[in-house]
C-alpha cells in the first residue's frame, strides 16, 4: 500500500518553476531521505506534500487523501500528514503539553483526559516527560523540537514529514532530535525526511532520494546511493558536502 | 484660601457628575470600538477585495478627519436627514467610530505580525482557519496589542473633553459652566486638569497590570 502516491507535481512561485513533474511513491513503513542543494526544491516538495503550498499541476494522493490542483489540501488531511518545521512553531503560549494535546481536543474531538494522559505518554517517548508544563522559551532548541515531533505524533499521522528538523539547532543538540527519529524510523513509521545529515540519511533511510533544480536526478537504496551513485551531479554533491564537512 | 477651598467644595459633587460622563463615553467608547475595530480587522486582512477595501476606506476616512468634525457630523448634521440623537448617543456613537478605526490598524498589524509559522502548525494539524485564529493566533496578537490599544484608550479619556461641544455634561463641560458662573477660571480648569489626570492615571495603572498578564506564559 502507498502512503504517498505523487504524479507529475509542478509548482512555480510565480514564473519560476520549483518542481518539475516530479514522481514519487512511498510505501508505508519506508524511510525516505531527501537531500539535494539548497534551492533543489525539497522543502517545497514536502510543504507541497502536507498541503502547505498549493500545487500548480500534477496528481497527489497522500494519506488516502487526493489532492487537486489549486485545492486546499492541508485541512482536508485533519492531521493524518505529519509536519515538523525546520523553526519547531510551538505554540509560545501553550506548555508543553498543552502543545501536544492541541490538535487531538480541537481537531479529533479527544475528551481533555484521554488527550492528557496520551499527550504524557508522548512527551514521556520523547524524553520530555519532565517538562511537559514547561513554556515553549523555557526550552532548548533539541527539546522544542522533541516537542513538535510529540505533537506531530499525538494526530497518528499515516505519514510524517521533516523539513530539516536539525538545521536550526546547536551542534550538540542535533543528536537528541536524530534519535528520536532513528526510534520512529525502527517502528516502521512511514517518514519523508529533507536533511543535510548524510551520515543519518545514510543510516536510518531505507531510500534516498537526489534532487536538483525542482528534479529527482537519482533515488535509490540509501547505501547505494551514498556507495555509488549513478548520475555525475549526484557525485558532484556528495563529494562536495564531503569535503565540507558533516 | 478659604475661598478657594469653598468654591471647590462647592462644585465637587458637579466635577464629579462630570468626571462619571467622561468616564462613561471612553468605556463606551472602548468597548465598542474594540468589537468594531475587531471586525474591521478582519476584514482588512480577508482575502476577498469586497471586504479588504470599503474597510481600508473606512479607516482612513475616519484617522484622516478631526474627531471634532465627525462629532458635529452626527450631532448637528445627521438632523437634517431627520435623525436627532441625544448629546450622550451621539458622542458614544461618535467615539466608538473613531476608535474603531484606531483598533482595527492596531489590531490587523497584530494579528499580521504573528509569525507564519503558527499559521502553518496549526493547519498540519488540521485546525480550521477560524480555530486558528481564535485558539493561536489572537492570544498571541492580544501581547501585542494591549500596550498601543491602551494609549489609545488614555487618549480617548482625554478626548472625550470634545463631547462638551456638542452639549455633553462631561467633565470639561461642568468645567465651563462653573466658570461662567464664578469666573474662577483658572483654579477650575487646574482641578479639571487634575481630575483628568486621575483618571488617566488609573487607567495607565490597569494598562501595566494587563501587560503583565498578557506577558505570562510567555518566558
């Protein structure tokens, strides 16, 4: 079964096209990376995806859920597409928990108590159980986006999508975030990850995918694709993120 | 000396009856802007043209006038169609317009300066525009607003002295009777003055117990 079943996408912000008939299915339970340069258009794919952006052309099929060009997609999927942004957005005027139950009381109509004890479970998986009242500014950056994933996760999304979840976090923060997603990744959940972390889309993907200029030039088995890429322009990245560093 | 406190004394129960004007028309006034401004608001930020634009028109029509003028408007012009409001309607209907018009700027750049972000978590979480708006959006723009919708607010104290010109027996209106009266004009104006003061004091008072309310939470 497909999580994700996409059909040519096209989006242009205004002339300029971002994504250019892109295919792509998942299957549930798969991990995908994405990875590309900036501008390749993987941030917009995945916002896209989640009905952040309205597609200009193509057919998507998400979570069950179809979606047509120029149509909000977004409120359409109730929660059953995960998103966790590359800026976290908590609620700054909600703790914690009060950011996880959120969704599950407003949207699915959860009674308080079951969305708080479920809502305590979820902050408890992602080693936040100690702060569950604490205000979003009374965080780090690592446990604000523990947060969102836990808020992410209390909607039982069929498919979770990461927008760079480490990029806006202190070097030794990053890790803490990872490995909460390398546990989801060992459930079997189905994620779509767009990261600069090659050695964890190497590790915890099952796929990786390659885009460049609103294209997917390559995907593959993430080992194969990291141990021998195919396209030159893919070789040409990972050799220059390698000799960049991390 | 003497004289001066008797002639106090003697016209405190009016300053009072005035100062109760004065308080009433800027409660008035808030109150009803606020709801007012609160729509204009969100017409302002609508996408459909039709409600965007008589709203921008509205706003500054009313900002680009003297209060004054929108005041004799209602009382003395509105007549001549028939419809004749009591000095009280008038000046409540008046500056509720007017500050209306205030709010709704206040309150559309609040609500436009919460960032994006909050926007797009809620709507992956599948939350509707109007559940947005209400459970994330406006809790936050409410931080922001209460500090430049409270100037407001002390300005209106202060403007509600213009009812005197359209037959309102507000605080500056008793003033001007009294006067005319004992021709003791400068100590009368001076406690007018002070009680004004007073007034905008203790609602500055209530501003900075709002703020912080509005603050906590947010660390």
């Amino acid at each position: 079964m497909s999580a994700v079943e996409a059909r040519g996408l096209v989006k242009r912000f205004g002339v300029m096209p971002v994504l250019r008939e892109i295919d792509l299915d998942v299957a549930a339970g798969e991990v995908v990376a994405i990875i590309g340069p900036s501008g390749s258009g993987k941030s917009t794919l995945l916002r896209c995806l989640a009905g952040l952006e309205l597609l200009d052309g193509g057919n998507l099929r998400i979570a069950g859920v179809e979606a047509t060009p120029r149509a909000p997609l977004a409120r359409a999927l109730k929660g059953r597409v995960g998103f966790v942004f590359q800026g976290f957005n908590l609620f700054p005027h909600r703790t914690a928990l009060e950011n996880v139950i959120e969704g599950p009381i407003v949207v699915r109509r959860q009674s308080r108590d079951a969305a708080r004890a479920r809502g305590l479970a979820l902050l408890d998986k992602v080693g936040l159980a100690d702060r569950a009242h604490a205000y979003p500014g009374e965080l780090s950056g690592g446990q604000q986006q523990r947060c969102a994933i836990a808020r992410a996760l209390a909607m039982d999304p069929e498919v979770i999508l990461f927008d760079e979840p480490t990029s806006a976090l202190d070097p030794e923060l990053v890790g803490e975030v990872l490995s909460v997603i390398r546990d989801l990744a060992v459930e079997r959940r189905t994620l779509l990850i767009v990261t600069h972390q090659m050695d964890f889309a190497r590790d915890v993907a099952d796929r990786t995918i390659f885009m460049d200029d609103g294209v997917i030039i390559e995907q593959a088995p993430s080992r194969e694709l990291f141990g021998a890429p195919k396209e030159e322009r893919t070789r040409r990245f990972l050799g220059k993120v390698a000799a960049t560093g991390p | 000396m003497d004289a001066t406190l008797d002639l106090l004394r003697q016209s405190a129960p009016l300053l009072l009856k005035g100062a109760g004007y004065t308080v009433l028309l800027s409660l008035i006034g808030m109150a009803l802007g606020l709801v007012l401004g609160f729509g204009l608001a969100l017409m302002r930020l609508s996408r459909m043209a039709l409600l965007r634009w008589p709203a921008g028109v509205y706003v500054s029509a009313i900002r680009g006038t003297p209060l004054l003028v929108q005041l004799f408007l209602i009382y003395y012009g509105l007549p001549q169609f028939g419809i004749e409001l009591p000095p009280l309607v008038a000046a409540g209907i008046g500056f509720s317009l007017n500050i209306a018009a205030y709010a709704c700027e206040i309150l559309r750049s609040a609500i436009a300066n919460v960032d994006r972000g909050q926007w797009e978590a809620a709507t992956v979480l599948g939350m509707s525009r109007g559940q947005t708006l209400r459970r994330v959006i406006l809790p936050q723009a409410a931080r922001t607003a209460v500090a430049p919708l409270s100037n407001s607010f002390i300005s209106l104290v202060k403007d509600t002295s213009l009812a005197a010109t359209i037959q309102v027996p507000e605080l500056f209106r008793q003033t001007q009777l009294i006067t005319a009266r004992t021709f003791e004009i400068f100590t009368m104006y001076l406690a007018a003055a002070a009680l004004y003061w007073i007034v905008s004091t203790l609602l500055a008072a209530g501003q900075g117990w709002l703020e912080r309310r509005a603050a906590e939470g947010r660390r």
